[in-house]
C-alpha cells in the first residue's frame, strides 16, 4: 500500500490490556520507582490514593499491541508485511487520568493526517492519533505517531 | 523553588545507562517483540544488522535516571521535595540512532523554555530539552518535557 492509498480518518482498534497490580509493579520497579507506583501503603496516602501505572507503562503497551495486530494482520492476509515504518519520531503524550490496578484500556489508532516531507520526496508522513479508552469511553492517554511512507513511483 | 526562580538554559546530567543484550530483550520481549528486538539471528538479517533496543526502552530509561537523580537530589538536600511535579505531556520524541548492546547513554535535562499556562494562571510551564548521547556525544534519543511548576504567590 502506497503513501497515496492510505485514507484518512480510518479509525483501527490496536487492542486491549488490563494494567493489574503485578504488570504495573513489574515495570515501575524497574522504570520508574516512584512511591505512588511500587508501594501500595505509600501510594494510599499520596495524591492518588493508591497505586497508578506509570505514564511509560502506558506508553509502551500501545508498541506491543501495536506490533501484536500487525503480526496478526499479515497473518490473516490483509497486510502485506509487518516491516517496521520509518518513524521520525511521535510527539504531544497525554496521561489524561490515572492508570489504576483492574483498569482495561482499548488502544485505538486514527489516521489524521498526511503530510508533505520534502527531506525525502520520495515518502510522505502519516500522522495517528492514537486514544487508550476504558469501556465506558473516557480517556486515559493519547498521543500522535508519524511514520514515513513511500509514495507511488511515478 | 518558585517557577519565577528557574533559570533557563541550565544543564543537568540525570544518569547513565548501560543497554545490555539482556535488558533489551528482557524489555522488547514484554512490550515491543519485534524480531530486530528480540531475536539475534533474525536482527543480524535485518537492516539493523544486529538487536537494537526498543525506542519506549530508550524513553522509559529517562524515567528512571530522573526519579534516581531527584532522589539523590533530597537526599543531598539540594532538592527540597521528591514530589511529582504536574505534567500536561512530553512532545516530540525522536531516535537519532539505533541503540546497541553495550551502548552506554548520558540522558541529560536542559531547561529550555517559561511559558505561560493561561488555564492555570498561578504555574508556568517549564519546557526542557532531553538527550541522551554516548560518551562521544553522538545523539541517540532527545524529547522535550513539559512541567507546570507554582508562581511566586503575590
């Protein structure tokens, strides 16, 4: 699929996953070991009033169930690769709300927009804007991908 | 320390830290379990050449030399509070290069930008520039980080 196939707007549901109190201990022990994410006492008695994810946990589940539905993608035949794009980089990351232990986010991607990269006029840039919900819709977290895609040849 | 009281354009190192084999696959095999990731015999087919880290590995890392070096800070009693500051994001998060086994990285923080806040007129937002670079001062990952910090009460 060419840089010009893509259509905009086209709203992908990545996947889900359930933040519990042994994945999100597991990775703030190591990344981020701030009381509020690793100490269930202390975190009763910070500002949140117990244990949250954090924000880089969040972050990171939307990769592997990003790369999760492109495995699954090519597998069922409706895409033709699942070689990594070329990223030059994601920008605006939101923690919208508090990741709490039982919480299950649907990871969303939407294709928002399609740019010009005249470093290489030979892609073009595609913007996501990618959601985290819970079931009942509010937002957890947000941020927008860009990755480079070829154009057509001419 | 008041957000009056922040001078720009001052440069702390936050930590270093060495990417092994092991931790690269310990994280890309939860979170990013692309084969470049994950697999030597399938990354040294790659364009890689060889197992790079994650780039939310690259970016959790910051995280974690950040909450040490605050710590530390207390602890020397040249930081007054370890406290979490209120962020309304990060932006713009780019890998310059693929990070290898026995990659040692220095993340740095610079104060980079004031802004105004117009919702929350008693902070301003205190913008700053992280990089992380070998010890050749090759750029390998960089993101700005956004801090709403209180005003001077008046």
């Amino acid at each position: 699929m060419w840089f010009e196939d893509i259509p905009l707007h086209v709203k992908t549901v990545l996947g889900s996953y359930t933040f519990t109190e042994e994945n999100i201990l597991a990775f703030a022990r190591i990344y981020d070991p701030q009381p509020f994410h690793i100490d269930k006492e202390a975190a009763a008695h910070s500002p949140y009033g117990g244990i949250i994810a954090s924000g880089w946990h969040t972050a990171a589940v939307w990769m592997k169930l990003t790369i999760a539905h492109r495995r699954a993608a090519v597998e069922a035949g409706a895409a033709a690769t699942q070689d990594n794009y070329v990223s030059p980089g994601v920008r605006d990351l939101r923690w919208h709300r508090p990741v709490r232990p039982g919480t299950t986010l649907i990871y969303t991607n939407e294709t928002s927009a399609k740019l010009d990269w005249p470093s290489r006029p030979t892609f073009g840039l595609l913007e996501g804007t990618n959601e985290a919900r819970d079931a009942e819709g509010a937002l957890y977290y947000s941020f927008v991908n860009r990755v480079l895609i070829a154009r057509r040849p001419k």
